[in-house]
C-alpha cells in the first residue's frame, strides 16, 4: 500500500517492526507508536484497525494535554516575570520622576546649603532603593521580610522624602509609637505612591494631610487631598484595576498595587472623592500588640499566615 514510503534506517533494521499507528488529535499528527510482530496469528480486519485508531487517539490526547501543561507552566512563568518588571518600571518611573524634580531646581538652589543637603539625602535614597530593585530582579525567589514595623517613624521617612514638593504634605500623628506587621520597604512604596498621587492631584495652594491613629484594633492611616478628585465611577470601574490611570504618562500600577498590598496584610483601604473637592484614602491595618516576641518568631507567625 505504500511502496514508494521511503523507511527511516531504523525502522528498516527494526525486523519485528509490523505496524505504524498514528497518534493524532483533531488532524494534527503528534507522534506514531511502531508495534512489534503479534506472538500469536492475528487477522487485522477492520475492528483491530478500528481500534488501533482509538488507542492512537486516546495515546494522542495524552500528548497533547502534556503539551498545554508544559506550554500553560511556561506562560505563568512568563506572567509572573512580567508582573514583576511591570512593578519594577514603575519604581524607575517614579525615582526618574523625583530626580529629575531635583535637577529641574538645582539651578536656582544650588548654592544653598539646605538644598544642598537634600539633593545629596535623595540620590543616596534613589541610589539605595535602585540596588533593592536590582536584589530583587537577582534573586530566584525574593522573600519580603516581615517584622513589627513603628508607623510613625515610616510616615515620616516619607514626608521627609517629599519635602520638596508642592504643596508639602504634613503629618499628623494622633496615637504615637503604633507597630504594624508588614515589609518596611514595600509598605513605605505603597504609601508613598499614595501621597505622590495626591501632591500631582493638588495644585501649590491646596494641601495634603497625611494623619494616622488607632480606631479600635487596628491603625488607620489617612491621606486628604483638596485636589482634582474623581467621579464615582472611575472610582468604581477603574481605580483599583491594573493598567488604568487618569495621568498620561501613568502605568496604572501604584494603587493596584497599593490596594492588593493592604489586602495581603489583613487590612483594607477606601476611597473617597468628590470632583473638584479633593480625595480621601483611608488604610486600616492590623495593630500589632505584642513587641515582646523575638523578632524571627514574628516572622515565621507573619510567613505562616500568607
């Protein structure tokens, strides 16, 4: 029947070699199975070939499955990859952003020895927080570190890093010395992404009001603006969804990610905003009581808990 088949070296020096099956799946060929010589006669009619063609199928199907697992692996693989780099461009975009503010006023200030002393305390903070970026691209698996943080002293770390914008944020601590569980470095990014929002949403005579405080069992730290503000239905639809910005050179990311992060906490954060009237989020997290335990059993109890 296929006399003019030209046979591969090894299935002609195959001597037991007697059938050929096919093992394809909605007309594509996915591989063949070579059966050897029966031990005993057998009459290959029309209900062996049959089946022969449903065991090449179901062998077919198998592959084929096989295939999609190893192709959806990869493409997770990939996803998360991307996910990754996504978070890291926007941590570049706003260190850009924050330099670039310091050069554009670095000649008219520069021979001031205040702004001198900033623009020296910022490169070091946007050099530092580039090498982290760099650590985590490194790394295979990058752990975040979670321990007792003071509030506080994370609220002021970043007024103090957005001193020079316009309008300047304040702080207003109503509860002092409050310790939340979280990663010191993404918790401060989340935030502060927060707060940058409201310093662009505002114009130089508005304010940003940053205050924290605990209500009930938990911290919540708010941020008002007297900014643009935004309609309930962006609000609703696309504020806390990836890749949606009302800023034309905005990715979109910083409050998904601030928004995914508090959850991960244990915590919640909401929105409430008028048009032109200005912008409120308000961050409930956990409040963490007991400082007496070591700090690497807090860390297991925080790694058990995710």
């Amino acid at each position: 029947r296929y006399t003019n088949v030209a046979l591969p070296e090894w299935l002609c020096n195959f001597s037991k070699a007697w059938l050929v099956i096919p093992l394809s799946l909605h007309g594509k060929l996915l591989g063949f199975v070579v059966l050897a010589q029966p031990r005993s006669a057998l009459n290959l009619n029309w209900e062996v070939i049959d089946l022969l063609k449903i065991a090449g199928s179901q062998a077919a199907s198998y592959l084929a499955q096989q295939e999609s697992a190893h192709a959806l692996m990869v493409a997770r693989q990939f996803e998360s990859f991307n996910r990754m780099s996504t978070f890291v461009v926007h941590d570049l975009k706003n260190l850009i952003s924050q330099l670039s503010l310091l050069m554009s006023n670095a000649e008219k200030h520069k021979h001031n020895p205040e702004f001198q002393k900033d623009m020296l305390a910022t490169i070091n903070h946007s050099v530092q927080k580039m090498k982290l970026l760099l650590q985590k691209l490194s790394r295979k698996d990058a752990i975040e570190t979670y321990i007792p943080l003071n509030i506080d002293a994370l609220l002021q770390q970043i007024i103090q890093s957005k001193s020079r914008a316009e309008p300047r944020p304040t702080l207003e601590i109503g509860d002092p010395g409050l310790v939340v569980m979280a990663d010191w470095e993404r918790l401060e990014r989340v935030i502060g992404h927060i707060i940058q929002n409201a310093i662009e949403a505002t114009s130089k005579a508005g304010k940003v009001v940053v205050s924290v405080a605990k209500v009930d069992e938990r911290v919540a730290i708010s941020i008002n603006d007297t900014g643009r503000g935004m309609s309930k239905e962006f609000i609703r639809d696309r504020l806390f969804k990836p890749f949606e910005s009302t800023k034309s050179a905005g990715m979109g990311i910083g409050v998904f990610e601030s928004h995914e992060y508090i959850n991960e906490l244990g915590g919640q954060l909401t929105v409430i905003s008028q048009e032109s009237i200005g912008t409120n989020f308000l961050m409930m997290l956990p409040f963490h009581k007991d400082t007496t335990k070591p700090i690497a059993l807090l860390q297991e109890e925080a790694s058990e808990s995710k």
